[in-house]
C-alpha cells in the first residue's frame, strides 16, 4: 500500500480499483483483462506472466492467541500441529509447499477450516480455539 500511495502521490490523475482475493482468483482476473497488475504471494505459478520479485521476506508458522500456553514453548513439534484445530490456505499449492517446508504429512493435519485470505481468520483464531498455519509477510511476486 506503501507504494500505491507513493505512486499515487507522482501521478495524482491515476486511480486505483483495488481487489482483494487469492492467487487462483487474481490469476483469472488478470487472464479476463479484468486487472492489470496483480501482486501474487508464492507459491504460484506465473511461468507464463512477466513478473519481478519483490525483496520481501518468507515466513512459515502458525497464529494463536497471545495467551495461548503453547506460546511459552522455545519450540513446536510436527506432532503438536497435528493434534491443534488449523486454519489453512485454501488453495493445495500452499497447503503443499508448508507441508514440504516443515516436512509434515498432510492427512495427520487437523484441518477444520481453508480460507482465501489470511485476515479472514482473526476472529477465529483471537476469540475461539483455532490455529491459523501458513506463511505471513511473504515472498511476494507482481505480474503483468
């Protein structure tokens, strides 16, 4: 948003409709001429799109609540996520690429709800018993 702004700030006559959604639908948008521009998080295919990296930092993990006592651990294990009530990503290519970074087999997960948007899942993490895994401030990928 950093940079719409300061685009916005060069360009004053320039204006913004800006959608929200996950890559599989942003892809598509982009594929009908509905966008011109999207921001991808990886994983995602863009073989077929010209696209620059954004020097944005990866990180795999899981959300809870701040209370949580599993907060108080240095560190979590395989068999702690498979035992926690998860919110995951939707779409199997991330589901696929966290189980591959923390070597985890999927069929073990307890994977109650999928979103397409990771805020989606704030209320339910901050007022219920649910853990929220997946990647937060990532790696991100803009096509054209």
């Amino acid at each position: 948003m950093e940079m719409v702004a300061k685009f916005r700030d060069r360009y004053p006559g320039v204006q913004f409709a800006l959608f929200d959604g996950d890559g599989d639908s942003l892809r598509e948008r982009l594929d009908q001429g509905a966008e011109d521009i999207v921001a991808l998080v990886e994983p995602v295919e863009a073989a077929k799109y010209n696209y620059m990296r954004l020097p944005v930092r990866e990180e795999w993990g899981i959300i809870m609540k701040k209370d949580d006592p599993l907060t108080r651990r240095d560190v979590l294990t395989r068999e702690d996520l498979y035992d926690l009530p998860l919110i995951v990503g939707r779409r199997g290519i991330m589901r696929d690429s966290v189980s591959d970074v923390l070597k985890l087999n999927q069929t073990k997960l307890n994977i109650l709800i999928t979103i397409n948007l990771p805020m989606v899942s704030r209320d339910l993490v901050v007022n219920h018993h649910y853990w929220s895994l997946g990647t937060w401030w990532l790696t991100t990928t803009i096509t054209t």
